[in-house]
C-alpha cells in the first residue's frame, strides 16, 4: 500500500471535535488506497500548562523527569485519535515513542532523533492496521529514558516518519493554509505560495517564520520529504496548501519568494576590543558555552590597535551574553572598554532562490527602506537571503515597504 504521514498540531486537536473533524481527513485517506502514519501534538495549551507545573513543583528540575511529564500531553491525544478512527470502523493503534521505538540522543529536553526501525508499525500493518496513530515530540534514549525534541518537534517527528517509511507526502496540517509571501497580519498584500523549495523554507523558518519547525525542514531537504502545509479547519483537495520541494520541482520562481521578520533581536556591541588573532574565538567561544545563539555579527575597521565587536541575539539571551562577556574580561581573555546592548531592534530579511542568477537584489531592498526613512544597524547576506537590523519600531512598515517593492503580490 502506498503510505501517507499525516500531522496534527495542537489546535488542529484542541477539542474532541477537532480530533474528529481530523479523523475525518485520515479516513478519507485511507478510503483513498492508503496506510496512514498519524504524527499528534499535544492539545493547544496543554503542553504550556505541564510546563507550568513542572516549574511551579520544582524550578531546578531533573530534566529526565520534565521529559517525563511534558510528553504526557501527547500520548493523550494519540489514544484519543486513536479511539476517534476505531470509532469510525477504521483499524486504528496509538503508538508511544518508546514503543516504537523511535531512539534519540540522550540530550533531554532538545533530544536528536538517531533511528526509526520501522518493523513494529509495518507488521501490524500487514495485519490489516490501517492508521498507526504516532504520539509526537517523543522517543527513548539509550538509558530507556523517554525524551523530547524540543518546541514543535512533532513537524520533526513527523518528517523522520516520512523519511523512514518512504512516504509518499508529509501533510501538516495546521491553523493556517499554507505558507505566505509575508504574514498576513502585517501586510494585507500577502499572498499564499502554491510551491516553495526547501531552501527558501528553511531559511523563512530560521529568520522568524513559524509554519514548520527549521529541524523539520532540514530533515526533509536532506532526505527529499515533499511537505505540504495545509489548514485542518478548510475543506482541502489535492492542490491545496504549500507544497515544500525540491527546487527542480518549481518551474520558474520569482528572485524574492517571501519577507520574514523576527522582533525579539537585540543588537549587542563590545566597544574598543584588541583587535588581534584569535579574538573573534575569545568572544565568540564563551558565548557559545553560554548557550547564546549568536546570529548577525559585524567588526568595524580597526583604529589603533582597537576594533568594534557587534553580533546579535534573542531578547531574552542578553543577560546570559553579558554575564559570559563580564566573566571572559575578568579572567583576562578578553579586553574591552564597555557592553551596550540594544534589545529595541527588528530583523527583517527577504529570501528567495531567485536571488543566485539575479543581480540588484540589494540595492533595491535598501533603496526600499531609505525612502521609508529606515535605518540599517547591520546587514548580512546569503546566497539566497539579505537581512538587515532596524529600530524595532520600523519592523512592520519595512515588511510592507519590501512586500511591495519586490511585487510579490503578484503570482509567478
């Protein structure tokens, strides 16, 4: 039988209803010749709310143990899918991530994914099981441990799914219909892609867009997983959606696919560092070890002997980067005069495959932004993405601004 991973998030399955409004969409898949692997997340909220208790009982806690409790939400759900399709005459089984088992590092709480034996799900469907009904965001470690992959690690589950079994299509079913050229609540102009390519996800999802998780989108550019992302609450057919594939797969694609932004930067700025071999390693090391994630970085042309350092980070890593930095000049690794940190900035980026063959794609993007009167703080590039730095307060008029400058209102 050809097969068909099928994934649910949380509001998709937010209410026994919901759960069978998408029991309803599986049944019709397997009324349509297919075995059916079903990838659930846990019900809207859920997830937050086990969280909440585990912090509230134990703020300090044994990272084995809030695998433990936050897994549960989606074993919760998988039996009740499971049950719903029972209900419906259609040979259904849930299935928890040991018991697939799907094996994973032993990193609780961002756990990788290391092997799916696909033997237990292909015997029972052989025995005429028709829907193997996959609790999300879980698996086992090498100590027998439950884990979890991390937020939205059920799109992950399931594209590891799709890779492992051959699957035909991954569909993610979510609460919107598919991924636009921009968010649709900044800018009224955004219009949905019938096709995409992996890159240019993979890059949208790392810069702030959160149709697909980007672990998810890298396993299925790796592995060649089409990926469609579709809406539960719409009636669907068979062009529906996002289809995210091989850029062979997409005929002729404009030079900007999408404008992704993301609010929560902060532009950080060591003043007056030895600008010297290996500095870059002395600031940028600690900081790893620190778990800040580092992402535009600029150095200013040297003066003296001294240099400029400013990179960029989430909002909420600022304290940590600042506390690495202080211990690093206390114990002499590196030397600078003062840390000024930012956190009232925006990064705002285009995207599109379209930019390797095509040259002006820079100059417009900031000729764009200078007649809005926007500011660029820093800027970096890629073979197929431009980012740049503004006050956070111009985020959305520059998504307009670029939304229209590069047309992309218009189809093809």
């Amino acid at each position: 039988m050809p097969l068909l991973v099928m994934k649910f998030g949380g509001t998709s399955v937010a209410s026994p209803d919901r759960i069978r409004r998408a029991a309803k969409r599986v049944g019709r898949e397997v009324a349509n010749g297919y075995d059916v692997i079903v990838i659930v997340s846990a019900m809207a909220g859920e997830t937050n709310r086990l969280v909440g208790y585990v912090n509230e009982i134990a703020p300090f806690y044994d990272a084995r143990e809030y695998d433990a409790v936050v897994s549960s939400g989606e074993n919760v759900t998988a039996g009740l899918m499971a049950l719903t399709l029972q209900e419906m005459d259609i040979p259904a089984r849930s299935w928890q991530g040991w018991q697939v088992p799907l094996r994973t590092s032993s990193a609780h709480g961002s756990a990788r994914i290391e092997e799916i034996p696909t033997d237990n799900i292909n015997s029972r469907f052989a025995q005429g099981m028709k829907v193997a009904v996959v609790a999300g965001f879980q698996g086992i470690s090498p100590e027998g441990r439950i884990t979890t992959l991390g937020r939205g690690g059920s799109d992950t589950t399931a594209v590891a799914f799709a890779a492992a079994f051959g699957a035909e299509r991954c569909d993610i079913y979510t609460d919107v219909d598919g991924v636009y050229t921009t968010d649709p609540r900044i800018s009224d102009k955004a219009r949905k892609l019938d096709r995409i390519a992996f890159e240019e996800m993979l890059e949208l999802a790392s810069l702030g867009a959160k149709v697909l998780q980007t672990r998810s989108v890298e396993l299925a550019m790796r592995y060649h997983v089409r990926l469609r992302v579709l809406s539960s609450f719409e009636d669907n057919n068979e062009s529906a959606g996002t289809l995210v594939c091989d850029e062979e797969d997409i005929v002729e694609s404009k030079v900007v696919s999408g404008v992704a932004y993301s609010r929560d930067e902060a532009k950080m700025t060591l003043i007056s560092v030895a600008d010297r071999p290996g500095i870059a390693a002395a600031i940028f090391g600690p900081l790893a070890e620190a778990g800040v994630n580092v992402d535009m970085i600029v150095q200013n042309i040297a003066e003296d002997g001294r240099t400029d350092m400013t990179f960029s980070c989430p909002t909420d890593q600022v304290a940590r980067a600042e506390k690495a930095m202080r211990a690093a000049k206390e114990r002499g690794e590196v030397n600078f005069h003062d840390l000024v940190a930012d956190k009232d900035v925006a990064k705002v980026s285009v995207v599109g495959i379209g930019m390797r063959s095509h040259a002006g794609v820079a100059a417009k993007m900031f000729q764009s932004l200078s007649r809005e009167g926007i500011n660029i703080k820093v800027i970096t590039t890629s073979e197929i993405k431009i980012s740049v730095l503004i006050d956070r307060k111009y985020m959305e008029l520059a998504v307009q601004a670029l939304h229209d400058a590069f047309e992309l209102e218009k189809a093809g």
